[in-house]
C-alpha cells in the first residue's frame, strides 16, 4: 500500500509506502475494534479522505500507532500524520490511499 498527498489538482506531491505492511497486518483490528473512518481504507483498491475528515482519520491514526512494532513502522505512521495534518490545513488536498 502507497499513501499520497494530493493537491488540488490531484497530483501526487509527497507519498509513502508501507514496506512492513503493517496497515495489512493489524485489518482485522481495525475492522473489528471501532475505527469508524479506518475501516473504509480498500487494501486492494484506492481510498480517499478528505480535510473534512482529517479529525476524525487524526483521532483513529492516534490509536493504531501504538500497534507499530519497530522503528519502520513508527517512522511509518509519523510521516502518514504528517500528511494528515496538512491535508487538514490544506483546502483542495486529499490524503490517498492506494491499495495493492
């Protein structure tokens, strides 16, 4: 899976992939255990969040990254709220994710 800024004419600016799979590995969790917002993300598809929900997707992405079992993984969620974060201050920017 690949996560992309967008911008307002949805080019890709900044983007990161999760080589450990962790988002995969910890699907279940996320499925099962109340993440409202979490749980539309398409492992084998695309899915888009926009500024509108970047509380909520902040609020969630703060629960699973207590799931990160290394330094990869952590590097991993920091630099994907990074990218939330400026969707969230950012008009016209998505935060994508693109399944494999």
């Amino acid at each position: 899976m690949k996560i992309c800024l967008l911008d307002k004419n949805l080019v890709r600016t900044k983007h990161i992939k999760d080589a450990t799979g962790m988002l995969a590995y910890n699907f279940d969790m996320i499925e099962k255990d109340g993440y409202e917002l979490l749980c539309y993300i398409d492992l084998y598809s695309s899915t888009f969040f926009n500024r509108l929900q970047m509380d909520l997707f902040l609020k969630e992405w703060q629960r699973l990254e207590q799931y990160a079992e290394n330094e990869e993984d952590s590097q991993f969620m920091e630099y994907v709220r990074n990218l939330a974060l400026e969707v969230q201050k950012t008009k016209h920017s998505m935060l994508f994710f693109i399944g494999d």
